[in-house]
C-alpha cells in the first residue's frame, strides 16, 4: 500500500504537487493521499481525545476538579485560541485538498493533455444493449483490442438512448449521449481482459449491456491490426469483382 502513497508527480519530467500518468495511477494518487491525511487526522483526534480523557480522569475522588456552572465559560482556554487555531486549520486542509483534486481531476478530464502524444483513436458507439467500436481503417468489432502502454482516446456516442461507458479497472468513464460526442481517454499498463460496463440505467437489458476490453502486447496488437486492415480490403475487393446477391436477382429477374 505504501508504495503507491506518492506525494510527487508519477511521471519523471513533471513538476508540481499535481499528479500525471495513467487514470489509474493519478487516481491512486488520490486514494493515497486521503487514506494518508485520514489516517493522521485519526490518530491526532484520538490521541488528543485519549490524553483529555486521562488529564481530567477522576482518580477514586484524589483527582480535584471543578466543573462550571450553567452559563459560566469554562476558564483555561487562552480566550478561544485554541478553538480559533483548530478551525482555520482544519479550514486550510480541506480547502488545500480541494484545490488541489480539482485541479488533479482537470488534468484527467483534459483531452488535450494527450493530443501531442503518439495515442490511437477508437469511436465508441452505444445502443440498446451492445458496445461498438470503430477503428481507425473502418474495422467495427464488439470487442477492444488496444497495445499495452499506449495512450488511447475515445470518442463516445450512442444511437438510441443515455448510456454511460465505463472500465472500473481502468478508471475510464463517460457518457454516451444521442447526437453528441464526447471524449476520453485511458492507458493500460498490463496485459489482460477488462469489463466494458454501462452505468446509466437504459432500458430491461441493462445489466446486460458489457464488453471486453482486451490489452495486447505491442507487436501481437500490430499483427491483429494489420490483419484487420487486410480481411476490410479483401471484403471491399469482393465486393467490387463480385455482383451482389440482389444483382443477381435482378438479372435473374430480367432474363426471365
């Protein structure tokens, strides 16, 4: 656990407090820092409670102790500073915190953070109950297949009605909207199969509305890729050599 407790950037080269890398790193980085400040706001309120509770503990009667009396201030705290000194820095946290995961959340939102780098881009097009993607060479499949450490962007749409696309091992989530695009992106660092999932409630087939996102080695997704490319030329061939079945038909039809 410890060692994804990182108060630097993940990446080398960045400077700042704010986080880079993957999704699942910067969000990590997240976790990491509000399980560390939990963990010593924690024991700092029961240490102080602990050591209250013995200060004014009442000894078998030996411990002498003089409680006010309704109405009375309690006397012994230098005037509220103590209290004054606790809130503005309970407020300086939370507001530090703050800035700094909205600032954290706007470098993982920003699409423009990968546009300068080598990414490769997929369409994702949702419908009452199935993932699609497109490929850049026009190749549709309901399974992703992307290489493993490479950026990918996607740009997500839906044909019918509100979806929500969403890869929870990837920290990848957005809407897929009618008539509107909108954009995401995510980086998988290991190879394996990960669950395309649909977060809007979309209708009876709901729960049934996944995929498979599966992350390749480099140069076993160059080779699926590049066969891609050769079975939608192939078909595109076919198709122009070959007449088509209703031009058949309709020859047929004629010469009779």
């Amino acid at each position: 656990m410890l060692e994804h407790i990182r108060l630097f950037p993940l990446h080398d080269g960045a400077s700042g407090l704010i986080p880079r890398g993957t999704r699942a790193e910067v969000f990590q980085q997240i976790f990491g820092v509000f399980l560390l400040l939990g963990i010593l706001v924690s024991v700092v309120v029961i240490g102080y409670m602990l050591y209250t509770a013995y200060s004014y503990r009442d000894g078998n009667g030996t411990h002498e102790f003089d409680p006010p009396r309704l109405g009375e201030l309690p006397t012994g705290s230098d005037g509220g500073r103590k209290l004054l000194f606790s809130f503005a820095l309970s407020g300086i946290i939370v507001v530090s915190l703050v800035l700094w995961t909205y600032g954290t959340l706007l470098y993982v939102e920003d699409d423009t953070s990968v546009e300068n780098q080598d990414a490769m881009h997929v369409e994702v097009v949702g419908s009452q109950f199935n993932w699609e993607f497109v490929y850049p060479n026009g190749h549709e499949t309901s399974t992703l297949r992307v290489p493993e450490g490479k950026t990918v962007r996607l740009t997500v749409t839906s044909t019918d009605v509100f979806h929500t696309f969403g890869v929870p091992e990837l920290r990848v989530k957005t809407d897929a909207i009618p008539g509107q695009q909108t954009d995401t992106w995510f980086v998988a660092d290991e190879t394996g199969t990960y669950e395309v999932r649909c977060f809007e409630l979309c209708g009876a087939g709901h729960s049934y509305m996944t995929a498979d996102v599966v992350v390749m080695e480099r140069g076993e997704y160059q080779s699926w890729y590049e066969n891609t490319d050769d079975s939608a030329n192939n078909s595109t061939g076919n198709s122009v050599n070959n007449p088509s079945n209703s031009s058949v038909n309709q020859m047929e039809t004629s010469s009779a």
